[in-house]
C-alpha cells in the first residue's frame, strides 16, 4: 500500500528549514529574488522554490540546480561563475548528479515549486549554491542539461 506523504509533511513545512538561499539575480537579471528551503524529511530533502522576476525567456521553464561552488561570483563573461558544475561527487551523468533537481515553472515571472529528493540531506548541500539558468534542462545534454546561462545564485547556508 501506499503512504500519502501530506500529512507528514504539512507540519515539517510550517517549522524552520534546515537549510537556505537568498537567491539574487546576476547583473543582467536584478529584479530575480527569492528563496529556495532546505527541509530534512525521512532519508532525503523536501525542497522549496519561491522566486520572483524571472525573465521571459519564451517557454517560462528555467534550468534549477545545485552547483559545487561555494560563491556566487564571476566575471565578465559568467556573472557567476565561481558556482561551479553540477554538485556530483559521485561522477554520474546528468540528470543523475546530486545536484540536478526538476526545472522551474515560471508564471509571468514568479515560480514556486516544492519536491522531495533523497539524493542529499541538507547538510551534504550546505556551503554550496542554487542556480538558475535561463532556458529549462533537457535532461539529456552532458554534463549539464543544456540550460544554458546563469541567471541567479544563491549560496545555501
């Protein structure tokens, strides 16, 4: 038989997350903010969206992952490409890093989105950071999904 997890749920989402990141657009992109939550649950992670001023990229679906760096920094050319790739200690092809998580769906510029995964406990993803790219993941293109720039970043504490 199956569980319906809701119950369960319900009152782990109305405490405190485990972990967090104040997401900030890059400087093409100010007006994306939010948050991304990090609730433990069971053996894996509830993960929790809410992110605002996303650009009209066309298909409103927008590449979301969990990358290896520690900063949201960059340069010219990658506003913020001291993220890092994909978080994959464990060396598997995309879509099967840690770090993959589903695409965002943006809905005249506001996404909210929340899923469980048992491929990290917060505390594996703490001191790493949350991309945003500015067209969806393939989940097929390696190594990363083809989800082309980053938009926005946030590093999760």
């Amino acid at each position: 038989m199956y569980e319906i997890l809701s119950e369960s749920i319900y009152p782990l989402l109305s405490g405190q997350p485990e972990r967090y990141a104040n997401i900030k657009g890059g400087p093409d992109y100010p007006k994306i903010e939010g948050m991304v939550l990090f609730y433990r649950f069971r053996k894996g992670t509830v993960v929790v969206a809410d992110i605002a001023g996303l650009p009209d990229n066309g298909s409103g679906v927008y590449g979301f992952h969990i990358h290896e760096g520690k900063a949201c920094t960059g340069n010219g050319t990658d506003a913020f490409a001291d993220a890092g790739l994909h978080l994959n200690p464990y060396g598997k092809a995309h879509p099967l890093h840690m770090g993959d998580m589903p695409v965002l769906f943006g809905n005249n510029g506001t996404a909210w989105a929340a899923f469980f995964t048992e491929r990290f406990l917060p505390g594996e993803v703490a001191g790493h950071t949350v991309i945003i790219h500015d067209m969806p993941d393939d989940y097929e293109t390696q190594p990363s999904g083809g989800s082309g720039e980053k938009i926005a970043c946030g590093v999760i504490y």
